[in-house]
C-alpha cells in the first residue's frame, strides 16, 4: 500500500487578512509590487493570496511581518522616547 500524500490545507481567511495588512503596512499599494513580495516570499508564483497554502501564508507572514519598516510603523511615542521617565526609573 502507497502512502497517501499530506493534505493541503489552503490559506485561511484570517491569514489572507494579515497578509494584506502586512503588505499595507510595507507600503506595497499596486497589485503588481504585492504580488512580487508574496511569490518572493513564498518561492513560487500565485494568482491571489487565496492560492496559496496554509504553509505559504505562514511563510509570507512571517517574512513580511518581520521587517524593519514593518515595526517602525508601529513604534509609538512611548517607544521611541529619549528619557526616563517615572516608570523606569522604579
């Protein structure tokens, strides 16, 4: 008997969200520079985000959601303060 192949699991709805926030947060706005980052991301070309695997969306998230420009977006105030304040110093 021939082992059976893993299932593919398609991306889920709540990882295609993700991936476009990331995609916005990388300020990627065309079709086309989106779908270049996500076939970087995940090594092979795809039509939609809707296309892809479970294990790609993780991939792409991952790739996408750690960038530098990605987190400077969401630095706010308090983390790009200079001084103490009362709170560090306790």
């Amino acid at each position: 008997m021939t082992p059976t192949p893993p299932a593919i699991t398609p991306a889920a709805n709540w990882q295609i969200d993700l991936l476009r926030k990331a995609l916005d947060g990388q300020g990627l706005t065309t079709m086309t520079e989106r779908q270049a980052a996500i076939e970087s991301a995940i090594g092979r070309p795809v039509e939609s985000l809707r296309a892809m695997t479970n294990d790609e969306a993780i991939r792409a998230l991952s790739e996408l959601g750690g960038s530098s420009s990605a987190r400077s977006s969401a630095a706010s105030a308090w983390d790009e303060r200079d001084e103490d304040t009362w709170i560090d110093r306790l």
